[in-house]
C-alpha cells in the first residue's frame, strides 16, 4: 500500500488500496462524499454532497442506483441498519431520517429546520472552533453529525456542532435518554463527530475538538476514553471489537480544546485500534503527498464490511479546496478509497 505509515501494521492489519473504486456514471457528480457505509450483502452507501444524493455501489464500485437528493440540506452521517434500512443524519437542517434501501421516507426525527436552543451562536468570533459559542446541553437537534443502532435497535444519536449530547430513541422514535455537557472532563463534549456501537453494545463516541474516543455503557455510563487520536471524525466497529477510525487533517496554528494550538502542519489519516484500545495500524499522515493513493486531504466517514474491507470517504472539496487552499483537480479525484484487506 503506497503512502505514509506512522505505525507498525500487525500482519492480520494489511491493505491495498484502490482510489479509483467508483465508478461514478454519467450525469452524477459530486464533490464531497461526508459518510460511507455497507449492508448485508456488502454493497456500499455514500452519502454526497453537491450533488446531494445516496449513492449505491456494488462492493467492487458497480453503480447501482441513487436516490434521496429532494431531502437533504447539508447531509452529514449515513448508517445501514442491521435491517438494511438507511439512516442519515443532517446537520443543515437538525434532522435524522430513516429510509428504506430504495429510498423511500420512513421516519423523520427533530424538527427539520428548528434547532434545539444551546446558545449557540452562527457567525461570531471564536478561538478554538466556533464549537465553543454551545453554552449549554439542549434537547434534539442542534447541528447533529451521525448515529449508530445497537443489538436491541436503540438510536444513538451524536448531536455535536450545535449541542453538546448523545441523545437515545427507541425504534419507533421516542427519545428514552440523553447525556452529555459542554466541555473536557468524562461525559463532556467539545463536537461529538462520530458514534459507533461495538459487538458488547458499548457506545463509542468520537470527541472531535478534544481529540479523544469516549466509551459508554448503553446507558451512557464513562467506561474510559483513547486519546492516541486526532480530531476523530467517524468510527466503525467490527464484530472483534476492533475500532477503525478516520482522523482530520489540523491545519499549521490550527487549535485543539486539549492540546492548545500545533506549531506544525497535523496531516489527515486512519488509525485501526483493538477492543482494548491498543494501535493496531495507522497510516496516511502525509505532508507531501495528501493526495496520493493511500493518504488523505479531508478524511470524514469510514466503514468495514464483512470482509474486513474498509472504505474511507472525504470532505475534499468543503475542507481542502474551500478551507485550505488544495488544487480542485486533486481534491476531485480524492473523495473515497477502498482498502482491500490483504490475506496473504
């Protein structure tokens, strides 16, 4: 696999990658993919933004079919049920909705367009990330990001760029439980990015500007948290526990709530931990070449299969081209790898 290792690969660990894994037809485009995900037969869902649509691949790129676009206003997070139903969550318009695999509305969450009251403010000044204007926890949603469904088929929902909660609901939609405050102790939070579910039912939930994994029981008590991690965007759990994890690229002066502001450029990358939190591989991280197959400009949604294939996706254009300055034609080609896991 070409690009930057900064971590010894265990040999059970290994990829090749394939940049050029969709094959994206005629007529659809896009330029951000925000979160990637597989169902029971291993075909892969993205979740794209201008255009916004679900895009339904076989597991070696085949297009199959895309739908949803009339729904979305920014879309965040996708995650396939175990019943292959499709969830997404929008932070643009404070929304969570479940699909049918084909594309049919099934069940809305939130209050499209109406923001649960945090103090948030849009616009002003900040230091760190403007995350810092939530001034207290609220009820569903303010700037939701992603969800994860457990073994009893529980919602966990992170609501994170304008609340500071994970917020629980039965399968018919009624919210049963909420945790979390504004900050950086146990429980607090400074942008819940990601969530995931592992096999034991433990909650993990990705605490992007306070670049650490917090772990929960179902009910939302702290187990623990990983801080071998940066800015943590999405992470998915395979059925050994292990945890696969796409970090962002911090920009050179760029700040941290935890550890203050980088006097060097902090490149993009994915870090695959055990069940005990111990580094099992991590590659990409690349200063010179974010580009190239195998590194990342923008890393925001990961998933696995059940072949232990991963696919990473990346907000190249909204992160790269718009916020730092990358050459379109490199983010354009640069918005989901495959990394085939290797068995030799």
């Amino acid at each position: 696999m070409r690009g930057d290792s900064t971590a010894p690969h265990v040999d059970q660990f290994r990829y090749d990658v394939d940049a050029q894994w969709e094959q994206l037809p005629a007529g659809i485009s896009h330029k951000d993919v925000s979160a990637v995900d597989t169902d029971s037969q291993d075909r892969v869902y993205l979740l794209t933004r201008y255009d916004s649509n679900v895009l339904v691949y076989e597991r070696d790129g085949t297009f199959l079919t895309a739908w949803g676009g009339e729904h979305f206003t920014n879309p965040h997070g996708l995650t396939v049920g175990p019943d292959d139903s499709v969830w997404t969550v929008d932070n643009g318009d404070h929304s969570v909705r479940k699909f049918s695999p084909d594309g049919k509305l099934l069940l809305t969450l939130g209050r499209p367009g109406q923001p649960s009251d945090t103090g948030r403010q849009v616009g002003v000044g900040f230091v760190v990330h403007n995350v810092e204007t939530v001034l207290r926890a609220g009820p569903p949603f303010n700037g939701c990001t992603n969800l994860a469904i457990n073994s009893a088929g529980r919602i966990y929902v992170a609501d994170g760029y304008g609340n500071c909660r994970v917020h629980v609901f039965a399968p018919d939609g009624e919210l049963l439980n909420s945790w979390g405050e504004v900050g950086i102790g146990a429980g607090q939070f400074h942008l819940l990015h990601g969530i995931a579910i592992g096999p034991d039912d433990r909650v993990y939930v990705c605490d992007r500007e306070n670049d650490r994994i917090q772990v929960f029981d179902p009910d939302g008590g702290y187990l623990t948290q990983w801080t071998d991690v940066q800015r943590p965007c999405q992470i998915a759990v395979d059925g050994d526990g292990c945890a696969y994890v796409a970090e962002l690229w911090r920009p050179k002066g760029k700040g941290s709530f935890t550890h203050g502001f980088m006097p060097e450029d902090r490149p993009g990358r994915v870090t695959i931990f055990d069940r005990h939190g111990f580094i099992v591989a991590r590659w990409g991280a690349s200063t010179v070449s974010r580009t190239a197959p195998g590194n990342f400009i923008a890393p925001h949604g990961i998933a696995v299969d059940s072949r232990g294939d991963v696919y990473v996706c990346e907000v190249s254009w909204t992160f790269g081209v718009r916020d730092n300055g990358i050459d379109p034609a490199e983010a354009a080609a640069h918005q989901i790898q495959k990394f085939t896991r290797r068995t030799d």
